[in-house]
C-alpha cells in the first residue's frame, strides 16, 4: 500500500513539472510540445485557456483508447484523474507565472527562446518522473499503448507518429484559421526533436525513484 502511495507522489511531481514546463512554453509563445500543442493553437482560437483545452483533449484520447480497444476497463478510466490534473495546473502555473511577471522577461526573441528551452528541460524531466512512478498512465501514452496492443507495432515508433500527427493536426488548425503560425513554432519542433533525448539524461536517478517507491 505505502509504495503504492509512492508511485502516486512521483507521479504528481511528474505531472507538475510537465505543467510548469507546458505553461513556461505557453508564456514564451514559440510553440509547446507536441501533446500540448492542439489545445495551444485552439487557445488562441476559443475562450477556454490552454489548461481547460487539455483537459478536454485528455478525455478524447481516452474515449480513442476504449474506440481502439473496444472495451471500457478501469486503467483506462483511471487515466482521467492525471489527464484532468495536468490541464488544471498548466493553468494553474501558467496564472502563477503571469502574477510574479515573467511574461516581462520575455520581450525579445532570445529571451523567449531561453524559457522555451527552460521549459523543455522541465517538462522532459516530469516526462521521467510520470514515466518512472509506474503508476496510472496518462491520456497521451494510453493512446499509444492502446495502439501498440491494437497494430502490434512498435511504441517507440507509435509514439513518433501519434507527435507528429498532434503537430500536424495543430499546424493545419493554425493554417486554416490565422494563415500562418500561431501557438505552433520553432518550439514545438524543439520539444519533439529533444524532449526524449532530456529524458533519457535522467536515466541515474533511475535507482533513487526506484528505491523511493518500493521501500
């Protein structure tokens, strides 16, 4: 039960930092990363924030994965709780941010560029934590698993395709309602190109979230 408990701490600190790295992007206005980066662009489109957007997006890769699978289990259910928590405090960060002024210190593109890469540095290392707490899986990864059982297919190699699908579904949203780039830029290819290279960074701490969560 207390490892169980564990697996659930990494996986909110996880998912924090997922949101803190998501929310320094969204403020940097260069792009977010590729499972952020719809919501992003309709943020720009509707009223409802970026946060609220997510959430949504989460519960329709959730109903993919019971579309897919055809069948409704309780660790696909499950993944609503992470989902719904992610798309809450990339708000809730991104509010934070905002009140202790951080947009001011994004007035140049360098400066932009400097958080944007902040943020995927943060974001790849909650990427680990949420990976390495093997715990509920989140919407994004339930999608490629349910994919992976479903083609038999490598994750490694859904996972590639399913990004590069989000950047061109948000790309062609962009396209069609702007006609140009608006909340999909050089950053979202920054975070789609290296994100999973960061991860693999975190590799040594490996054994401490290990020890953290069976002891």
């Amino acid at each position: 039960m207390l490892s169980k408990i564990k697996s659930l701490v990494v996986l909110f600190v996880g998912i924090s930092l997922m949101s803190i790295g998501i929310a320094l992007a969204k403020l940097a206005q260069l792009g977010t990363s590729p499972i952020s980066s719809i919501p992003n662009v309709m943020s720009y489109i509707t009223q409802l924030s970026i946060g609220n957007l997510t959430m949504i997006f989460m519960v329709l890769m959730i109903f993919l994965q019971m579309v897919i699978l055809r069948e409704v289990n309780l660790p696909i259910i499950l993944q609503i709780v992470p989902g719904l928590a992610f798309g809450g405090l990339i708000d809730v960060f991104v509010d934070v941010f905002t009140n202790l002024g951080l947009p001011a210190l994004m007035g140049h593109y360098l400066e932009q560029l400097a958080f944007t890469l902040l943020g995927m540095v943060v974001l790849s290392l909650g990427v680990f934590f949420e990976v390495n707490s093997r715990s509920i899986l989140m919407p994004g990864e339930g999608l490629v698993v349910a994919l992976t059982l479903r083609t038999k297919k490598p994750f490694g190699k859904l996972k590639m395709y399913t990004d590069l699908t989000m950047v061109a579904v948000a790309l062609v949203i962009s396209l069609l309602y702007f006609q140009g780039l608006v909340g999909i830029r050089e950053g979202t290819i920054i975070a789609a190109l290296f994100t999973g290279r960061l991860v693999t960074l975190y590799s040594p701490l490996i054994p401490w979230v290990d020890r953290f969560t069976t002891k």
